[in-house]
C-alpha cells in the first residue's frame, strides 16, 4: 500500500491549489482530495502545510497537516489488519 500527498495542479480563484491523496491498495487506486486547498508557496514536499500559514478560508497549516496526519495514521493501522 501506498500512499502520496500532491497539490492539484490546477488552482482556484484564490491561487490555491486543492491538497489530493493517491492511495493505492493491492493495485486498485483511488485519488480523492483532502478538502483543503493551499498556495504552492506553503507546501512542503515532506506532505504538509508551512507552520503559520492560514489559507483563504481561514484554516490554518495546524488543522491541515492535522487531516494529513490522521490520514496516514488511519491506512498504517488498515495496513497492519
């Protein structure tokens, strides 16, 4: 099992850019958004958020990288059943 954090290349009105999971299980893929989005500036390739940065819906980098890591955590728990 594999998973991938990417920013979505093409932006919305506000410059931003939807943060999209690649999760692939035993050959089948899904790719699905997180339901965030974040300027290219603010992401880290390590699959996170810059710290302080707030996007344009007032959501800051510490409630994003929080999704990201709940994620993670809940395909490792699935992948060791």
């Amino acid at each position: 099992m594999s998973l991938q954090f990417y920013l979505y290349p093409v932006p919305n009105k506000q410059n931003e850019n939807a943060v999209r999971v690649s999760i692939n299980i035993k050959g089948a893929r899904l790719i699905t958004t997180i339901g965030y989005s974040i300027k290219p500036e603010a992401w880290l390739e390590g699959a996170q958020a810059k710290k302080r940065y707030i996007n344009s819906k007032g959501v800051p980098a510490r409630i994003i990288n929080d999704r990201i890591s709940k994620i993670k955590l809940h395909f490792n728990e699935y992948e060791l059943q």
